[in-house]
C-alpha cells in the first residue's frame, strides 16, 4: 500500500518477457537434468510461467537428456 495515496496496487508483477539467454539456459538446465523448481530459481519465475514461456524449451530438453 503506498503511504501517500491510500491505494493498495493490484497491479501485481511485471509481465515476464522471454530472452534468448532465458531459453537457453532453459533448455541447457532441462537437458542436464535440473527440476522445474530450480530451473524458476535460477531464472526468477513461478511453475506456471516457466510451463506458459518455456514449455517447448523444457519437452526438448527433457528429451535431449533422455536420448
């Protein structure tokens, strides 16, 4: 809540925007291995956006890993 206006924002975060140095390291964490948990830590995002962002980055990896 701001002290000068009373007014609680509901505005939240900002919207993430997706890097070509946040898919790759992305898809390089997937393909080693990481969990979904510290792929969020390591690029600052919850599960859900790291699935809405990065779904294609993570099946990739997850299948590169796998081979």
């Amino acid at each position: 809540m701001s002290e000068d206006s009373g007014v609680i924002s509901l505005e939240g975060q900002p919207k993430h925007q997706p890097t070509e140095q946040t898919t790759r390291l992305v898809r390089g964490m997937s393909s080693m291995g990481f969990i979904q948990k510290d792929i969020c830590t390591a690029i600052g995002v919850s599960i859900a956006t790291l699935h809405k962002y990065y779904r294609k980055e993570i099946d990739e990896g997850w299948m590169h890993a796998n081979l």
